[in-house]
C-alpha cells in the first residue's frame, strides 16, 4: 500500500511539473511572438528610412538639374 502511495505522489509531482514546463512554453512562446512583432516594427522603421532618404535624394537631384 505504501508502494502505491508513492508512485501516487510521484505521479502527482510529475503532473506539477509538466504543467509548470507548459507554463514556461507558453511565456516563451509569447516572448518570442513579442520578439517578432519588435523586429517587424524595427524592420519597418528602417524601410521608411530607406525610403524617406531616396525621396529626399530624388528632390535634391531634381532641384539640382532645374536650377
């Protein structure tokens, strides 16, 4: 009967940690979804920059040769 109890418990702690292992899947899941979003936001901030300064070079050439 002890025997049972044992692997009952140890069962029991089992179970505990694999949810507290779920539980540290799910945080880092969620961090790295955080982390992608970031990089997409960064990503785009840096096209706009890329963008805004080519237009900046188009104007100034085009000023450049109308003057």
């Amino acid at each position: 009967m002890k025997a049972i109890q044992d692997k009952m418990s140890l069962l029991i702690k089992l179970s505990n940690l694999s949810q507290c292992e779920i539980n540290v899947l799910k945080v880092g899941s969620i961090i790295s979804i955080i982390n992608k979003i970031i990089i997409s936001i960064s990503s785009a901030v840096i096209l706009i920059n890329y963008i805004n300064f080519f237009i900046k070079f188009l104007l100034i050439r085009i000023f450049k040769s109308v003057n």
